[in-house]
C-alpha cells in the first residue's frame, strides 16, 4: 500500500496505520503515517482501540476476521489460507 499511495491518482488519499505498541517502532514507510494506540496488543487491541481510534472512519482489516459491531470496515478474506496452513483453523471458523 505504502507504494501505491506513490502512483498517479492515490497522491491525496491519506492513508494511517495504527500500531500496537509492540509493533510501532518495527513500521517504517514512506507514505503511510503510523500511529502508536492502546497500551497493550493482542485480542483487547484489535476488539476494543483500534475500534475506538478509527472514530468511525473506514477501518481495513487484512486479516479474515471483522468486527460485528463496528459497521464501517473493509476485511480481507485469504480462502487459499485455510488449504496452506490448515492447523491453524477450526471447525468453527
């Protein structure tokens, strides 16, 4: 995406990704602005600050799982994923 935001037309899309505090200093980019939130990470960080900090902006989760009281959202869904590294799902998922 940080690449992206470099090509003709994408130059007035503002573009913030916000970061645990465990993974804030680990994200360097060009054209995406990251925001250090919560004080934790984890399960609370995804389900309850990121939420919170998106102040009902669109909210892109590229990580096959979504928010169902948050309405304004976009998720990623990997169908392939679940063939690649089958372990790593249940039946209820």
């Amino acid at each position: 995406m940080d690449g992206l935001l470099e090509e003709p037309g994408y130059g007035d899309l503002r573009l913030v990704c916000m970061a645990s505090s465990e993974l804030y200093s680990l994200l360097v980019w060009k054209n995406l602005e990251v925001r250090r939130i919560g004080i934790n990470n984890g399960n609370l960080w995804k389900k309850i600050y990121r939420p919170f900090h998106a102040h009902g902006r669109m909210l892109f989760l590229p990580v096959n799982i979504g928010l169902f009281y948050y309405s304004n959202q976009i998720i990623a869904f990997y169908d392939a994923s679940t063939f690649a590294v089958p372990d790593a799902y249940s039946c209820a998922f």
